[in-house]
C-alpha cells in the first residue's frame, strides 16, 4: 500500500515467462507435493517481510513476491496470462474482484480452511457488498484517502473537504489528481454519495471543485504530494497517510495532523483472491488464513500504522499507534462501478483538470 498510486492509468503488460510454473484448472488440494512454492502478487511494498519469512519456516516453503502498482496494470497481466497465471494469490481492489468474478477469472474460497475469518470485521463485511460472505474474496485491508496539514504552518481550518476552499491557503494546497477521489469528496461534502448518478448532483459537486476549491490548489498530483508535503511546497494535502508520513522522519510525525472528515470520502477494500486455476490452492488457503492470525495481521498494522478495520482482534497484538481510526472510515463508500455514467464523471473531471 506504501505510496499505492490508485489512478486508472492503464499499463499495457506483457506476458512474462511462466512455463515452468504453468497452471490448471479447478485446484482443490495441491497438485505438487514437491514443489512447494507459493507465487503471491500484491500491490508494491505491501506484504510484511517478517510473516512471509515466518510462514516459510513453519510450512516448509518458499514464497515468491511480484509486485503491481495498480489494479489496471494487476488485471492486464491476468487477462493476458488467462486461466493458469503463474500466480497462487492476488490483491485487486473491491471494483476489479467484481469483473474477476464475472469473467470467471477466480476459485471460490474454501471457508472451511479459513478458522480465521472470525476475526474479519462486521464493519468491513458490511462494506464489500461486491462479494457478500466472501465467496470468491477475503478482505486484506480497507482504508481511504484523507488529508494531511502541517501544524505548523497552519491554523484554525475546518475538519472537513471544504479546508480546500480556504483562500488563506491558496497556492499552499495540492488534491490527487484522480477522478473519482476529487469528486467523490465533493460530492460527499454535498451530503451525496459517492456513486451518485444523479446529473444535478454531480454537477453540483464539479462546480464547487471547479469555483471554490481549484483555484486555491497548486496542482493535482497523484504520485509526488507526499514528498512535496514533506519537503514544504504544500501545507495541505488530500492523500493516503502512509504514502504522506513514510516520507516524514517519525521524530516529526506529532507535527502533521492527519484525518478524515466526518463526512466520509471514497475508500477501497483490498481483497486476497486466488487465480482460476492456481496450482497451490490448499498452500494459498494456508497463507490467507495465517496472514489473519491476529498476531500476525497485527505485523501489518505495525508496518503502516493502520487501524484495524479488517481484523479488530489484532488490535490486541499491535505496537503501534495507527494514523486513523475505524470510526473514521465508517461514513466513507466503497466506489462502485458506474456504469455509462462514467462517462458523465470524465466529461465533469475533464472540466476541471483542463479548462482554465
């Protein structure tokens, strides 16, 4: 998740070579005693090094780490590899579990092999309404955008997404430029949901954009707000607070106050889904149900400071202190799928991002 760029930018992916790890269809045990290998692809910088190295040691295996930086780029790769992968485990976010499950591109979840899942929040089950009682999905962390001010520079702002419109702060202030968190939040101000399809309603939220928050910002950026945060060029930021505090020494992290207003905002649910046709199926079971061990899960948490809103349990094994709580999340949607009426939400973005 560390500085997890979400904007949709399509990368084109190639096939890599995996023949000799080739795979079949419809695993229920392994298919391969001895070659106990587990091909796991997660998002950069998000697996916790001390529960692979542990998992290894007490399952005799060995685990192979590939890294995608976006869903689009993780989809890709999948499509073009088709059934038989390469890969035993992947980490695609809420919208893309959703199309993997309708081009039948996943094995269901064995729940009898997961003990665990007591541990999954009611909190976060409620929210994946993508995959209601994880049938083909298991969450691995739920989270969302929030905004992150230098104390120091800064007094006296609300705690809300309209700290944007406060022309005190103007040229001082940078947003994501993604589409569906910029307008998402507008639109969440505007007391309406996020996955609006409603013309009036996301006109409402592309003017106060456009009108009242643009032009304080000195830009949209999606990849470098945390250094610019870091080294003083913005006061103000909308971003993830792990990209945001992982480049600020820790000595210096009292002086940045993170939060995500009350409103709520646009969020994402990462996911554990195992490939049609994984060829280590029951060793990819073993390692979702032992992520969620609470002691372990709580290494996770430890490593982003993230608040429990998948696993509470872990909270308990936890030594860190998390950037947000869970009840800030509790207001926040899940971004669904739009239908034709992304084309209105591109059409409104690009009135924003382009014209003047």
């Amino acid at each position: 998740m560390l500085a997890k760029p979400r904007l949709a930018v399509l990368v084109v992916a190639a096939l890599l070579s995996l023949a000799s790890c080739s795979r079949g269809s419809g695993p229920v045990e392994d298919r391969s005693e001895k070659d106990k290998k587990l091909y796991i692809y997660n998002w950069s910088y998000y697996t916790p090094e001390g529960v692979i190295e542990a998992f290894e040691k007490e399952y005799g295996c060995t685990v192979i780490l590939d890294y995608f930086a976006s869903n689009e780029e993780m989809y890709a790769k999948m499509k073009a590899s088709g059934t038989g992968s390469g890969y035993d485990l992947v980490v695609p976010s809420g919208d893309y579990v959703s199309i993997m499950m309708m081009q039948d591109m996943l094995e269901p979840i064995d729940l009898k092999r997961f003990p665990n899942q007591q541990y999954i929040t009611s909190l976060v089950r409620e929210k994946a309404t993508y995959d209601h009682g994880m049938r083909y999905s298991v969450p691995y962390f739920m989270g969302a955008a929030g905004i992150a001010v230098n104390k120091n520079q800064v007094s006296g702002y609300p705690h809300d997404w309209n700290i944007f419109a406060d022309k005190r702060l103007a040229g001082r202030m940078c947003m994501m430029d993604d589409m569906r968190e910029v307008l998402g939040d507008a639109l969440k101000y505007l007391g309406h949901s996020v996955n609006t399809k409603d013309p009036g309603q996301l006109e409402e939220a592309r003017r106060l954009v456009n009108e009242q928050w643009k032009p304080n910002l000195t830009k949209f950026d999606a990849e470098g707000y945390a250094k610019s945060f870091q080294q003083g060029e913005f006061a103000v930021v909308q971003g993830y607070a792990e990209g945001v505090f992982e480049e600020i020494p820790e000595e210096k992290w009292d002086e940045v106050d993170f939060f995500i207003p009350e409103e709520g905002g646009p969020m994402y649910i990462d996911n554990f889904c195992i490939p049609k046709g994984a060829k280590h199926y029951d060793l990819a079971m073993k390692f979702i149900n032992y992520f969620h061990a609470p002691a372990n899960y709580a290494q996770f948490l430890d490593r982003f400071h993230f608040p429990a809103s998948v696993n509470q349990e872990a909270d308990k094994y936890r030594t860190t202190t998390p950037f947000y709580t869970v009840d800030q999340l509790k207001n926040c949607e899940l971004k669904e799928d739009l239908g034709e009426t992304i084309y209105d939400y591109n059409t409104a973005w690009e009135s924003i991002r382009y014209n003047e």
